[in-house]
DNA sequence: GCCAACGTTGGC
DNA sequence: GCCAACGTTGGC
C-alpha cells in the first residue's frame, strides 16, 4: 500500500474520529458506494461536531466498534456541509424520531467520502499501547462519544503506526 | 452475555 | 433544578 501522506494537504484543516459497527457499515461498503450520508446520530455532541466544526475535505478515521477487532480501519473526508438527517422524518427508520421534522431538524449529518483502506487496521489494543498516544479522547475511559475530533499529534502519531 | 459508564427522561 | 430510573454504547 501506498502510504498516504496527510501532511501534504494544504490549508486549515481538522481531523476526526468516526465510529460504525461493521455488520451495519464496513469501511467496505463506504468503499464500494464512495460518498455515503452519515445518518442516524442520535447524540446532541456528536450532532454539533458535525454541525458546527466539519468543513469540507476534514479527514476522519474510520472505527469499527462492537466488533471482534475494534480499531481504524480506514481514512474517509468530509464530503459536505451538514445537512438534515432525513431519516428522523421516517417512521419506518430505525432512528426515526418524531421530535424532529424538516422544518425545524433536531439531527444533522453530513456526507463522508471514501479516502483508502488501510492494509492493516489499527486495532485498539495497539492504540492503547502507544505512550504517545495517552491522552486520547478515544481512549479515555467510559467515552462512548461515535463523533470526535482527533489532535494533529496524535493524528501523526497513528498515520505513523500504518507504515508496513 | 456481562456490566461499567454515560446520556436522557421525567417526576417532584 | 435535582436526581433516580432507564436505555444505550461498546469493550471484554
């Protein structure tokens, strides 16, 4: 594999952490269809990241959670601004949820756009393992956060641990 | 399947 | 506004 170099990307950019469980979305099937809304956030902080603090061409690691081998499995951009999840308005959705309706939208989402699969994920064990890596919001205890931003270091620091 | 940790709800 | 009860997340 290619090792992708973030660094080259020019301007003020910020970096993100997003969590899936693989059996509901793999970072094959965001392979496959390229760009893919991000629906079903249900969480008013993980909402506001996406509302208030993404902009177009942020990079994101995807996380597998809830699986056998929780870890980064990929890297991803944002790929628009936020717009309405629409699948709130939808009673037969699974996060359907009447409280929001599209004229005054509770959950928000944006569109995530695939960026490449990494060899070899980045398991969370080995997350854990790395000194530099201490202070992580993904590796505080009890954080159940599906949305958060990833420091610049320590964004490095694991763009690192995929050279093979 | 278990359970700790957290966010949300709703009675008061 | 407090806080107990409940539901969910997510690692193990």
């Amino acid at each position: 594999m290619v090792k992708l170099d973030t660094t080259q990307r020019t301007g003020f950019m910020q970096y993100w952490l997003m969590k899936s469980e693989p059996d509901a979305f793999s970072i094959d099937d965001l392979q496959k269809v390229g760009t893919e809304p991000w629906d079903g956030i249900r969480n008013y902080q993980a909402r506001n990241f996406m509302r208030d603090d993404m902009k177009i061409g942020d990079l994101v690691f995807f996380y597998h959670s809830s699986c056998k081998i929780p870890g980064i499995v990929g890297l991803m951009e944002v790929a628009s601004e936020s717009y309405p999840d629409f699948t709130a308005f939808d009673s037969n959705e699974k996060y359907f949820d009447s409280r929001s309706n599209p004229e005054k939208p509770t959950w928000m989402m944006v569109d995530v756009k695939f960026v490449q699969k990494l060899a070899v994920p980045i398991t969370l064990q080995s997350l854990k393992q790395n000194p530099k890596l201490d202070g992580m919001r993904l590796l505080q205890k009890g954080n159940r956060l599906s949305i958060m931003p990833v420091e610049k270091v320590h964004w490095d620091t694991i763009m690192d641990m995929t050279n093979v």
